[in-house]
C-alpha cells in the first residue's frame, strides 16, 4: 500500500514538472502578462527571419519586476525524415 502511495505521488509531481517545462507561443509580445524570472516565452509576431521565432526571457529582477529580454531562436517543429 505504502509503495502504491509512493508511485502515485511520484507520477503526480513528474506529470507537474513535465507540464510546466513547455514552452508557450503567443501571437504577440503584449500578450505575456506576468513573465516570471528565467521563464522563455515564443513570441510569433513576424518580426524574426523565417525558420525564426522570437523568445522573450525573464531575465533579471529589477526594482520595477522582471526585465525581459528578446532574441530570436531557431523554429522547432516537427522532426520529418
């Protein structure tokens, strides 16, 4: 029983862990509401070369909250053959 609890908590933290370490799209860079520090943000407003797509980091705490940063990154997509 002890062992059935263990694996059940166990799959519950992974399943949390697996679902925050998604990066998330967004339309547009007014569209990220609350950046939390070293959280990465894909950003497809166009601006990047194609095969491109911006990201916005959290990257440091100021006195006025998180200051961002953007770069752009290579697009991944599916993998083909």
């Amino acid at each position: 029983m002890l062992l059935r609890r263990a694996a059940c908590l166990s799959l519950l933290i992974s399943a949390a862990l697996v679902t925050t370490a998604h990066a998330v799209t967004v339309g547009r860079e007014q569209d990220i509401t609350d950046l939390k520090l070293g959280q990465r943000v894909q950003v497809d407003d166009g601006t990047c070369p194609a095969g491109q797509v911006k990201e916005v980091r959290g990257s440091k705490m100021t006195d006025k909250g998180v200051a961002r940063t953007a770069t752009c990154v290579p697009r991944y997509g599916p993998k083909s053959k």
